[in-house]
C-alpha cells in the first residue's frame, strides 16, 4: 500500500524516536530482550516504510510482548493500523501512548494526523493545538500544522506555520514544497514558481512540486512547459499526472 505524506514525514524523524529507544533498553533490559527488539524494530520500520503494514504490525507485537512499556513501537504499530484504515485500533494504540506519557508530543501530532484522515478535522486541530503547547520547539508541530492548513485550503495559516518550520528545521525536505503550495493556493503563482524551482534545485525532480509547476503553467498559457512538467512527474511516479497530459497536452 502507498503511504501518505503525514506518515512520510513522520517516518523521516523517527531516527529522533530511535535515540530514546537504544538508551531505554540499555538501561532497563536484558542483552537477550535487547538484541531482539533491535533486530524487531529494524525489520518493522522497514515494512512499516514500505507499506507492508500487516507484517509492520505482527513486528511491533512482538516487541510489546517484550516491553509493553515501548512507547514508540505503540507508534508505529498505530501507524500501521492507520495504514491499514484500521482506525479504532490505530488511535487505541497511539492513544495509549499518552497515558503512559501524557506529554509526548510525537502522538499529539499522530493523533490529529489520525482525526484528520478520518475527517474530524476540529479534533486534528485541537491535537495539534495541544502538541504546540505541550512542546513548541518540536518542528513535527509546525510542519503537521502547516500540512493541516494547506489540505484545509488555508495558505495564509500554512505560511505562519512554515516560517516556524524555517527557524526550527530549515533541512527539511519537503520546505520548499509547502512553500510553493501554499502560494500557489494564494494565486501568487510568481512566488510559488521560485520556491517549487528551488525544491527542484535542492531535492532531484519529485511528483509534487512538478505537479504545481505544471498548473501553474498551464494556468498561465505555457502549454510547453506545463506538458513537459507532467511528463516529468509522471516519470517520478505520480500517476494523477496522466490525467493532467490527457486533459492539458492531448
């Protein structure tokens, strides 16, 4: 199964998650417990990343009947679940999280990533809300906030999101990206065009910023080169870029 762009970035600052782990278990297990929860997390981070959610979940099991203490492999189990649309479990699991640490801001964020796609977006808000005051100084908060406003429509909120997310965690991948979209909502197609070209720059060619590039092509009368940048996302794997060479470049 394909992931979503929540679980994506969340999974790219998991590394942060594993540093906890590693001390966790060093101080309070086992060598035994300890060599299988490293080989269980590695393999079931791997499935997890690549959508093989059943085997992600059947992993991260193992490692609570090791340690049911694990807040990340709650997680990430959660998150398998989540990718699965198994949505009681999922939010079961990463709500479970913070009663066993009413302050981790990590499943704030998950949980309204959860409500979100479940189409409670007060409730993904309010979570998010509550992460921001329990830790502002965890880019995860901002950069979800800024993903919730620009899937709400709501650039301008996303632009203050995103200039936290500048001062936070300039390194970040999709920056650029987000940027670029949310001027592109606002109709700022000149600034949007400069940050997206920048992504391109920064980051190899991905589906999403030649995507927007190609609207904003086509909007504006560049026939060429909005065909020429659907052409290029659909090559990066964004298959709803046919539809656009259908309807643009046909």
């Amino acid at each position: 199964m394909k992931k979503n762009r929540n679980l994506a970035i969340f999974l790219a600052f998991a590394a942060l998650v594993q540093v906890y782990v590693i001390y966790h278990f060093y101080e309070k297990s086992e060598r035994e417990d300890r060599d299988a929860i490293f080989n269980l997390r590695s393999e079931g981070f791997e499935k997890l990343s690549g959508g093989k959610y059943e085997s992600a979940i059947s992993l991260f099991s193992k490692i609570l009947e090791i340690d049911d203490q694990d807040t990340s492999a709650w997680m990430f189990r959660g998150l398998a679940y989540q990718g699965l649309k198994k949505y009681a479990e999922a939010e079961k699991d990463i709500s479970h999280v913070l009663q066993v640490d009413p302050k981790k801001t990590d499943a704030m964020v998950l949980l309204g990533n959860l409500y979100f796609e479940k189409g409670e977006h007060q409730k993904a808000l309010e979570s998010y809300l509550k992460a921001e005051k329990t830790d502002g100084q965890n880019p995860l908060v901002p950069i979800h906030k800024a993903a919730f406003f620009l899937k709400m429509k709501k650039p301008d909120d996303a632009l203050i999101e995103l200039e936290k997310v500048q001062k936070l965690k300039p390194e970040f991948e999709h920056l650029q990206d987000y940027f670029g979209e949310a001027y592109f909502i606002k109709g700022e197609f000149s600034a949007a065009r400069i940050y997206l070209e920048n992504s391109l720059d920064l980051n190899g060619y991905k589906p999403a910023p030649l995507l927007i590039l190609g609207s904003i092509n086509a909007r504006t009368g560049n026939k060429k080169e909005a065909c020429s940048n659907f052409e290029q996302a659909l090559s990066s794997g964004a298959t709803s870029a046919a539809d656009s060479l259908t309807k643009y470049c046909k």
